[in-house]
C-alpha cells in the first residue's frame, strides 16, 4: 500500500476547495449518496485544481502524461445527501518521482464529511515515467 | 426522430433473452432502480445478443466499423428493485443502409416492467458506413 | 408512447439554461461521454430549474409529491467529451391533469449536441395524482 | 483508519468467488474501467457472498440491520477492460463487535488486477449496533 498519509479534517489544513452539488442519481436506495461516487468527486476536484493552478488535464495529456489512479482510500463519516452542497478541499500531499498522493476533505457547512486519498502515477506510453517536474514542484511548496 | 418502432410487451415477440440481477448501486433515493441505469442493461443485453450469433463487439470493432448510438427512447412501466432478475428481451426491429433499431421488453417474474427502442449508426473514422452485410441480414431474417 | 414533443434547436425556444461541465468519469472507451450520462444531465437541469422557479424539490417531496419518470427520450446528434462545458436548455412542453413533459437542448458553443423530451407523472403514495397547481399553471404560462 | 487488512494476490486465500463481465458503460476515455466502479463490483460480490450463505441481503435488512460501507480501499495493478470476465475473490478479513472488513483480489484470467478491502459497520435506526451473530461467527471460522 503506497497510501501514507492521514487526511486532516481541519479545511484550513487544503490548499483548494472545489463545491460541487449532489446529484439525485447519486443517491441509493438507503437515501445517501452511494460509497463509490465520492471518486467521481475527487476527480472532479483535481480537474479543478489542476486547472486552477494553470495546468488544464488536456495539455497534461497532449503533452505525453497521463496520470493514472494506482489507489484509492475513502473514509466515510457522515452520509451526504440528495442536493447537499459539498465543498471538496483538497492538497497535494506527498510525491516520489513517479507518483503523487492528494488529500481530500468533504465537508458540508463545515462539517465533516468524509476523508480520502488517492495516488496516482505518471504514465507515458503505459509505462511509469517522471512526473512532470511542475507536479513535483508542487508538492515542495506545500511544505509537506 | 427516427425511432419508429413501438415494442411490444409479449416476451414471445423478442429474439433473445439476458438476464441480469440489480445492483443496489444502481438504486436511487426513491428506492428504486434509476432511470438512467436502464440503458446500460440495454447495451449489456445488445453486446450479449451479438455475441450468441457470432459477433462479439470487438470483432465489429476490429474490422473497422463502430455502432454509434443515435436515439435511445424508454418508457418506464414498473420500477426495479434491488436484487430483482431482470428478463431483457430484445429483437432487431429495422434497419436503414446504414443504422439499425433494437426494441427491448424488461420483464420481472414475466410482468412487463419497461420498453425501449435503440438506433444505432455504423460509422467507420467518425463518418457513417454501411452497416456489415451480417447484420442487415439480420433484420430481414427476423421479417419484421 | 407519451412523447409527443419535437425539441427545438434553436437555444432562444427554451426558457431556462443550466451549464455544466462533463466529467471524466462519465466518458467511455469510445473517448466521448456515454449516452446514459445524458439522463443525469436533464435531471440536474430539471432540479435547477424548480429552484429558480421558487420550487426546490424537497419542497415538492415534503408536500407530498414525487415526480416519477415515465419516459425518456434522448437523440444523440454530436458527441460530448471530458471537459465540454455544455448548457442545458429546457421549458416545460405539455401538461395533462397529472403529468407534464420537459423538452431539452443541450449545447456546446452554441451547437446542439443533442435534444431529449422526458416525461413525467405526480405520484402520492406510489399513485397517480394531479400536479401541483403551480406545475399546471407553468406550461400555460410557456404558451404552449 | 480502520482498514488493516493486506489483501492476498492469491485466489487460493479466498473463501468465496464471484464472476462478472465489464460492461462498455463502466469504461472510460483511457480505454480501460474507470476507477470508481471498482467499488459496485465489490458490493456485488459481497450481496452474492451473503446470498451463498443463506443471508439474502433482504433478509438482513427485514432483521433490522443495515451494513453500511464506513471505509473502501481498493490498489489498481493491471487495467480491466470492456468485457473482461473477472473474477471477485472475497473472503471476511476481521471483525470487531460492531464492524467487518472484506478482503477481496478481482482476477482476469488468474492475473491480479486489483486488490480491495471495504470495512462496514451494523447500523440500526442510523446508530451503531452489534453484528448480527452468524456474521461474527463467520470470521472465526475463516481463522482468520
């Protein structure tokens, strides 16, 4: 497990936040959002915060990288609801020269939610490759 | 709108039969399965269809020619539930030079719980083609 | 079939539009976004929709109603991909005493990617009833 | 983190195998199963896992207990995808009064492609309950 980190659920602890809104179809039958589509979030925030940071996924990808999700870890807290909206914190976390490890918070009004990790590893030609050296720079200013 | 064909609810009307169980992912907050998930049954019944008469996808798919989905139509009848089996029903229903319609019954314990009707395109480099002589062969085997 | 509705493709026919943008988890391996991604999409809008009319859904669920899907129609005309930002235009269409149909534009850059009309039945207690008064008043309001 | 279970990459440390096919809906622009519906294949695994027992899903949940998901990890190795036949290897890793993990190696063909682990807790009206007995005894009899 490459996993290593704890995720805090203190949302000053996030470099960047990402609201996103639940989706009827979402939901399941127990009347909370389903456990597997907290990972469509988390992706949905890193496009975000990629973006955000000048680096939209597209150009990512045109220039040769694709970053591939190698884990996936979720610690569900509190159940989100049908229209509840979700403000997903996340930081990058931790990097090697191959992968990078980001943090995630979801709260609602500021209660916690849930925690996640994910891992990813850059890939070029379904091969691991370095990350792009922006990337790991990125981890280096947040000081982690 | 080209879809033209309205599906009737005897199962003995329809070619070939899957089968499949509801997952509780596919469930909503009304506790019932959501209406959007209908159309992946549709399609896992399509790929196993094609596959019982000697074409898997990726056969059609390697020598050249994709199955693009023009419309898709449902009329919802019954719901689904979580962990019913489920009788997807499905027969070629019309074909043009270059798309074909597929009409489907969802049928639970026998009782009609849905139709729907498919078109699909055959297109080849993003631009529509003839459909394989096969599969218009098909729609005139089953005389409709 | 209850269809009975042509969507327009002319953005300025719809009196309300709700911009999203497509998410990497709703693309497939054909690299466009998959036509059952299309019904969470209208169902997004349809909520926005209600709000902004003063109409936010739990309203409508706490008053004792749901609105059941009874059909959904979708055509298909110029594939969506990751990243698109992609406006919904829809207007209430037709209503009868205890269902109403919703007519959809989806566009990207002002071209329309695809129309859909779904349908829709007030239910109380898993039984049809008349839709609220405001619902009734909304298509004649549209002239329609 | 309640998760402390090391999943095997051996079928043969499995209690219990599901097999299902990739449907062309849970793939996506890279080609390969999006990473998030990992999570509905393990869930499928678990309900047919239950049902093999004797403990129908229903059956639990009519007892007064629902199991819901508090942690989901999953490691991807090798890519799934569309139509792969996998096989769901799980077997009950741990229990506490009130929780169970899972421990589960999805397969194609013999070769590991993923490695899984889900916690879950008893819940009765939203609150922590313990473990229906026969589920705590399950795990002791795994030795485990």
């Amino acid at each position: 497990m490459r996993t290593s980190v704890t995720p805090s659920t203190d949302p000053t602890d996030y470099a960047y936040t990402h609201r996103l809104r639940v989706r009827f179809a979402e939901t399941d039958a127990m009347g909370i959002v389903h456990h597997s589509r907290y990972l469509p979030y988390l992706e949905e925030a890193r496009v975000e915060y990629l973006r955000s940071i000048g680096h939209p996924y597209h150009e990512i990808h045109e220039a040769g990288t694709d970053l591939a999700v190698l884990e996936a870890f979720v610690q569900y807290r509190l159940p989100l609801r049908f229209d509840d909206l979700v403000d997903v914190h996340l930081r990058m976390a931790q990097t090697t020269r191959t992968t990078f490890q980001m943090a995630y918070l979801l709260c609602v009004d500021d209660a916690a939610h849930a925690t996640a990790v994910t891992v990813h590893g850059a890939v070029m030609n379904n091969r691991p490759t370095r990350l792009p050296s922006w990337l790991g720079e990125l981890a280096d200013q947040s000081g982690i």
